[in-house]
C-alpha cells in the first residue's frame, strides 16, 4: 500500500486536517517546502542513480 492507493478522498481528508491543523495563512509555506523537499529528493536520487549507471573509464 503506497501513495498511488490514497485516492481523491483520502487526499481531501489529508488536506482537510492539513488546513485544520495548519490554518490558511501557513499552507502556502508548508507547500513551497514540500515540493522544495522531494525536488532535492528527486535530484539526489537522479545523481546517485547517474553514479551507479555511468561507464567506469579502464584508463584511470
């Protein structure tokens, strides 16, 4: 069960509390540091991925 099982109701719920919790003035930050979050995660993960895949060169 992962992400991809929530659903469109399950997200409502998610943001429902979200903004109960968080209030309306504190969602737009807490969303800029999110996708600022995976971003770094993504590009990390493409760096290490890029590390492992990339041809080693025999010379050195």
């Amino acid at each position: 069960m992962g992400v991809q099982n929530i659903g469109l109701t399950g997200l409502l719920v998610i943001l429902l509390l979200a903004l109960i919790i968080f209030g309306p003035n504190k969602l737009p930050e807490i969303g800029r540091a999110f996708g600022t979050t995976i971003k770094e995660f993504r590009k990390s993960a493409q760096e290490l991925t890029d590390d492992v895949t990339k041809p080693t060169d025999p010379k050195h």
